[in-house]
C-alpha cells in the first residue's frame, strides 16, 4: 500500500509565538518603508503563515523568498539561517528537493558557525526529511537522532513530539508497524502536552496510517477524523487536502470506491490549487486505484500514468545527484584545507605515475601484454574472493543495523520517560529534604513519580504500572498524561477524586469503543497531597500503602485494595484520607519491587516486614545517607541474582 508521509515541520522563525494570527491582519502591518529588520520579521511571519494557516505554497514562497533577500542584504546571521530554513521547508513541500537540499546544509553551516543549537536541530531535521521522501529511511534517522540528542538537551517537548513522529515514520516505511506505532502514540501525547495543534493534528493522521496497514480500520478513520476537524478549523487547504489523501486511500482499503473517488478527487483539487506536488503523486495512485475498482480501466490508466510522470519528475536521477552533491559539498567544508591539498598531491603524483608507465609500453609492449594476462587472472580471483566477503559484510552490517534500531528505540523511550518524571529542580523548590531510590529493571520502567504544585499545596505520586521493561514505560507515559490532565488542566487536587478520575480515562483510553478484547492494564500507586499550611496530608491509594515513620515508630497506611484500570470493583470511589503531620516526620513511598526482591542466602524475597524494619533504623539518619543505606541493602541482598521488578523508594522528611 502506497503511503503518504505526514512529517512533522521545524518551523525557525520565532519558536513557540509563530503564526497566532492570520494571514490578512499580519499584512496589515506591512509597511514599505520599515526598516529593514522589521519588513523582515513581518514578510518571514506572513510567508510561514501562508503555509502553517493557509497552506498556499507559492504565495508563502514568494514571501519568504523576499525575506531571504532582506537578510543577506542586512547580514544578520540568525535571520539568514531561518530564512534559509524557512524557504527550505516550504519549497520541499513542493517537491523541489535539490533546492531544499541546498538550502539545508547552507543553514546548517551558518547555524553551526553561530552555534544555535536550535537552528542546528531544525537544519538536522529538514536534511531528514528530504532523506525520508527519497525512501533513505537508515539515514533519514541517523540526521532526526541528531537532532533528537539536542532536544533533549533542550527539554524541548514539542520538538521530542515531531521527532518522535518523524522517527515513527521510517520504520513505518521499513513496514514496523508495531514499533512505529509505539513513536506515534508517545508523539501524540508530546504534541498534546504541549498544546501543539499542528503537531497533535499531523501524529493523529500517522496513527490511522498504521492501524489502516494492520488492517484496523475502524481505529483508522477515527485518527483521520480527529486530524480533518482541526485542519479545516484552521482553513489550511494544503493539509486538508493530505488529510483527505488519507481517507480516499482508506475507502479504496475497504472496497468503497464510490467515496474514494469523490474525496480523492476533491483532494486532487484542493492540492492543485496550492501547487503541492508530492501530494498530487500520491493521489493520482489512489485514483487510478479506485478506478480500477468501478471497471474504469481508461480513467484509471490516465491517473497512472500522470503519478509516474509526476513521479519521476521527482525521483529524476539529477535531482538524486544533485541534493548527494550537496551534502558531499558540506561534508568537504567541515575537513581541513590540507586534506584537499594532499588529496591533490596524490593526484599529481599519480599522473605522474601513469605517464612513466605510458613511456615504459612504447619499449615494452611484449612485456607488459604478458603482464595483463597474468594480472588478469589474479584480478579474477581477487574480485571473486572481494564479491564473497562483501555478501558477508553486507548480512553482518543488516544484524549489527536491526540491533541499532531495536536498542536506539528503548534508549529513546528511556530520554522520553526521564523527562516526563519529577524534576529534580521541582522536588528540591516544594520538599523541605528528600531523596529518591529509582532503578528501573531493564532499560525503561513501568514504576515512575511525578509531582505538581497546586496553588498552596504540593501532590506527589508513586505508581507502579502494569509490566516494566517498554509495555510498562508505555503505560507511565499514559498515566502520567492523564495525571498531568486531570491536576493540571481540569484542577482536580484531592487525591481521591484525581484517581476517580485517572480510572476512568485509563479504562476509556484501553478500552475504546468497539473493542474485542478487553484490557485491565492500569496502575497501582499512592497520591499524597501535601497542605504545608495546616501542616496535613491528604492521601488517597490503589494498592500501593505508604509509612510514616515518627518517634522511630513505624506508622501503615493501607491502601484500597483495587487498581487504578479496569477492575470488578472499578465502580467503588477510592478514599480520601487525611493525617496530621509532626515536625520530623519521615514518610516513605514506594512500588512493591524492593520488598519483592529475591536474594539472601536462601534466595527468598526481602519483604514487607523486613523493609519496614529498615526504614526505622535509618529515619534519624541525613536523607542522602537513608538512600544510599537503602542502595547498598538492595544489592547486597540481590547478590548475584537478577532484579526481578522495577524499584522506586522515595523519602521526605516534614
């Protein structure tokens, strides 16, 4: 199945206020006579607005193109890079790749030179795509990882959101549904975190790429539908028209070609008329397929043979060559000038070299024709033995290349699920002294914490998800969303209708309508709200009880024994509870893996009893000395077994 590609876009120019308003009010304030800097940042926002808003590809180029101008003439450096940038994306969008290609390393050198880590990510990520459209999936994702590597320095959560969805997009091509479908999942929640609509927009249509390809199609139109509100809501034509791509090649999946006709030919014409050329290659295969299907074999015919010419407009081997120029010409730039100057060297001497052998054959021709013989058939046997160890290679460079991805995706997972949890900057800024013991079992863990101030309060949550490993990484992605929806966005603060509330989006979330099997995949944890004010904690638990340890008396709080998921007892309210705290109070939380530890001199479980015991022996003691005490038991008890869960302690003192 043919497939569209909906990457997500760098956008430069002014990150994170681009494009609020419309097209017509920023002309508005076009003036002829601005100085120079101004018409530039006008004509820049009016350029880009005419392709995020409007997604009128030659009016936004013809915008941009006259910023392009005023920044080489001002020779301001960061606004010739976005420039560059800018003008890049959108003359990509009309399938120009060499002048993208150009356009990109350009920025890139200037970015580098001016060392903005900002405008490097976005020039890394606009190389990518080129690669991704031209179907170089490996080194399309060699440029998004380095680009990945900076947004994570940066905490930049949108642009994790549209990495991860570009990333999601190669192993789509590679035909990796499920681990594609993974990055599209965690790039929705990023894009919505981060109140992204373009973003969220453009994930949601990836989605329903997948499922349409694992043969889900109901799940599909759902993602198609929710993209389609959000681009006509904006007006923007360009990605209507994708959007509506998406559908007319969803109805041809399912065999109805009456509706894959009249959408894909409405798309056709939404896309003409704003010059998008990839777009239009796309949906001339729909609608020949779809003609196809109603016995139309003269339209369909015609629609074929306008996608191949269209097509090969631009896979033409000059546009190939030319964007591999161009990166060779970058990659000449970045070596030193006396690399060059030896490379020229050798040449000489080479020419050298064969003028000498060319005056020898004048004297020598016998010889050397018996030299050629002789050559030959050792050059024979060399490039046989040559042919065999390059088929070698070749397998051993595909092994250690699906051993990359398979370890770069949980790596990934793992930077996504640092960031998501409780900042070190957040919990020293709200907790008097505390520490935190986390120790995922494999590289990503299914226990997390995560913490929010609300108004004169502070609420902490330990949960520990179903699984660990990356279905229980996946799993804390999804519950700490919907922690930080419900605290954050609906004001929810008392701990027992935040669970009521997290229930009951986790079970809509696992369990969508017209589902076969039913998930009961969920979370046990404890939320502890903490009211400095009148010195008292509100708690609510699933599962999971929580210590206080005061006057070196162990103090249980026992938690509601049901989940937060899918349970029979989903329907019970969970309980809200409320202790009065005393100055030096320890209150410790924790998941069930450090009691849950095999180990010892009979390899049996550490446990409960034994782990509240400890906690008393310890509480007087300075917090960071508790955390490496309860460190050091751990992996003494552990010995050389292998930990058997995730394991996550966390201590505060009032």
């Amino acid at each position: 199945m043919r497939k569209l590609f909906r990457l997500i876009a760098f956008a430069c120019f002014f990150h994170g206020i681009l494009f609020a308003q419309k097209t017509d009010s920023l002309k508005r304030l076009y003036i002829p006579n601005l100085p120079d800097t101004q018409q530039y940042n006008i004509i820049s926002q009016i350029g880009m607005s005419y392709y995020f808003n409007d997604g009128q590809l030659d009016s936004s180029l013809l915008y941009l193109n006259k910023a392009k101008t005023i920044a080489n003439k001002t020779g301001i450096l960061k606004n010739k890079v976005n420039s560059l940038l800018n003008y890049a994306l959108v003359v990509r969008e009309k399938g120009s790749f060499e002048k993208a290609m150009e356009d990109y390393f350009e920025a890139l050198k200037l970015a580098e030179k001016a060392n903005n880590e900002k405008m490097i990510a976005s020039a890394y990520s606009g190389i990518a795509v080129v690669y991704s459209f031209q179907k170089d999936q490996i080194k399309a994702r060699e440029y998004f990882n380095k680009a990945l590597e900076i947004a994570i320095r940066l905490k930049d959560e949108k642009k994790l959101g549209s990495l991860n969805n570009n990333i999601g997009l190669t192993y789509m091509d590679d035909k990796n549904y499920p681990l594609a479908l993974e990055y599209m999942l965690a790039a929705l929640e990023l894009q919505k975190q981060a109140k992204n609509d373009n973003g969220t927009a453009a994930a949601a249509e990836n989605i329903g790429l997948i499922y349409d390809n694992l043969g889900e199609f109901k799940e599909s139109m759902k993602f198609y539908t929710q993209a389609y509100k959000i681009w006509t809501s904006r007006n923007d034509v360009y990605s209507t028209a994708i959007n509506l791509s998406y559908m007319a090649m969803h109805f041809n999946l399912i065999k109805d070609y009456t509706r894959a006709r009249d959408t894909a030919i409405k798309a056709l014409s939404m896309a003409k008329s704003v010059g998008a050329v990839t777009t239009q290659v796309d949906l001339h295969s729909y609608i020949s397929d779809t003609y196809s299907g109603l016995k139309d074999f003269e339209k369909a015919l015609y629609h074929f043979r306008k996608n191949k010419e269209l097509s090969d407009s631009l896979k033409s081997d000059e546009n190939i060559k030319a964007y591999t120029e161009t990166q060779l010409k970058y990659s000449f730039y970045k070596q030193q000038l006396q690399d060059s100057l030896n490379y020229v060297m050798k040449v000489n001497k080479k020419e050298e070299q064969l003028k000498s052998e060319k005056t020898i054959r004048y004297f020598s021709f016998g010889a050397i024709a018996v030299f050629i013989i002789l050559l030959f058939f050792l050059l024979k046997g060399y490039r046989e033995k040559k042919a065999a160890n390059q088929i070698i290679l070749h397998q051993k460079n595909l092994v250690e290349e699906k051993q990359k991805e398979i370890i770069d995706s949980i790596t990934y997972a793992k930077r996504i699920q640092t960031a998501l949890l409780a900042s070190d900057k957040l919990l020293q800024e709200n907790l008097r002294e505390h520490f935190v013991l986390f120790r995922p079992k494999d590289i990503v863990a299914g226990d997390f914490y995560w913490a929010a101030k609300a108004e004169d309060k502070f609420i902490y949550v330990t949960g520990d998800c179903t699984g660990h490993g990356v279905p229980g990484a996946f799993m804390s992605l999804l519950n700490t969303s919907i922690l930080s929806e419900t605290i954050k966005e609906k004001k929810i603060t008392r701990p027992d209708l935040i669970l009521n509330t997290v229930r009951k989006e986790i079970i809509n979330a696992l369990n969508p309508e017209g589902s076969v099997e039913e998930s009961k995949d969920g979370m046990d944890c404890v939320v502890i709200v903490l009211d400095r004010k009148n010195n008292l904690l509100e708690y609510a638990g699933a599962n999971n009880p929580f210590y206080i340890v005061r006057n070196n008396e162990l103090l249980i709080y026992k938690p509601d024994k049901m989940p937060v998921g899918k349970s029979h007892d989903d329907d019970t309210p969970f309980t809200y509870n409320r202790v009065a705290l005393e100055n030096n109070d320890m209150i410790y939380t924790f998941s069930d893996g450090y009691a849950d530890q095999f180990g010892g001199t009979k390899g049996k479980k550490f446990k409960y009893l034994q782990f509240g015991e400890l906690l008393v022996t310890i509480n007087e003691k300075m917090i960071s000395e508790q955390r490496n005490i309860l460190e050091q038991t751990f992996d003494s008890w552990k010995g050389d077994l292998q930990q058997v869960d995730d394991v996550c302690v966390i201590g505060v003192r009032v």
